[in-house]
C-alpha cells in the first residue's frame, strides 16, 4: 500500500479536505474517476458515509470487495474503509494493480485487540506447555501480520459467515484453538462459546 500522491498543479492537502466544500470535492473526484476510467476502481465498505460511498464501484463487506477488486483489470484500488481491509486487498490484489489507502489514519478498534507481537508471545507461552494440538484462528478484522502467523502455524481466517464452520474445521485439526482479535465472538457464536469453555 502506498499513500496517495498529489495531483499535480492541483494539490491536496489530505490535513484539511474536510474543510473543502462537498460539491469541490464531489468534482474533483468525479473527474479523476472519469480520467482514469477502467483504471481505478473504488471500494466502498457498508460502514462508510453515503457522501464516500456513492463514488464506490462496488459496496460490501472488505472480503468480497477485495476479492471484487482483484477480479478487475484496474491498476489502483482506492479502498474507502480502515487498514485491515486494504491489507487484505493487497494479500488478493493481482500483481499489476496497487492498493491505495485515502484515510492513513483509519483504523479499527477490533484489528487493534491484538497485535503480532501479543500473539507471537501468547504461542510461544503455551508451546513451552508441551504439544497442545493448538490451531490458530483469527478474525477478518485482523492484521495483515497475524493472519501471516495464523497460516504459517496451519491455522486459518474466518469471518461472520463462516466462522461456525472453520471451528468444526480447526477442531478436526487440534484439540484446542488459539482465536485471536474478536473477544466478543466467544458470546456470539455458539460453538465458539463452547470452544472457549472447553479450552480453559
């Protein structure tokens, strides 16, 4: 990913745009969007304003937009919505096209539960308890670095929609399992409540 640059002779400055009238914005983006045509594709996450996503191309929740994206032939992704998600666009983007973040400061409170850091230490805790038969598991709404350690330790992602299923399929695996970066699933999902209580 990479920060947007300035356009040229126009300049942005990314520290005051929302001071900038809608209808200036509204052209702008417009004629970018007409400039550069099949080109750029933009992503609008559900949770995103009306005033961001009616520029979108597609509307969604950020896995079936990245993989949106990356069945394009554009070259930029422009991903209105939080880090987590342009990194997963940027895991299933093609090798042509480049993942652009507008808002670098947009983050997610459910990403940031756990860092790779907490997660690398939380494993290597319970691998000096012996062998645990341990899976790791981790939400979408993780980070890029911790989906990384999930699957090179042969665990998986899951997200709302299938994370029941991806229990059944990391208990298949393991006695136990390591979820990480949504605590609240565990009084969400059924199995994954029982999960919890088994595991302690």
């Amino acid at each position: 990913m990479r920060a947007p640059e300035i356009e040229p002779g126009v300049g942005c400055d990314f520290d005051s745009y929302l001071l900038v009238p809608d209808n200036s914005l509204d052209e702008r983006i417009g004629a970018a969007k007409a400039r550069l045509g099949k080109d750029v594709v933009v992503l609008g996450h559900h949770y995103q304003r009306d005033e961001v996503v009616k520029f979108a191309d597609f509307r969604g929740d950020s896995l079936k937009l990245s993989f949106q994206a990356a069945q394009t032939d554009a070259r930029y992704v422009v991903f209105c919505g939080v880090h987590f998600m342009a990194e997963s666009a940027d895991i299933l983007r093609r090798s042509h096209q480049s993942v652009i973040l507008p808002d670098l400061n947009a983050g997610c409170s459910m990403a940031d539960m756990a860092d790779i850091g907490q997660v690398e230490v939380c494993w290597e805790e319970l691998s000096r308890l012996g062998d645990l038969k341990l899976v790791p598991v981790t939400y979408m709404n993780s980070t890029a670095a911790i989906k990384s350690f999930t699957g090179e330790h042969g665990g998986s992602v899951c997200t709302s929609s299938n994370a029941a299923a991806v229990m059944r399929w990391a208990f298949e695996r393991g006695e136990r399992v390591l979820f990480s970066a949504r605590r609240a699933f565990g009084t969400e999902t059924p199995l994954f409540a029982w999960a919890s209580r088994w595991t302690k």
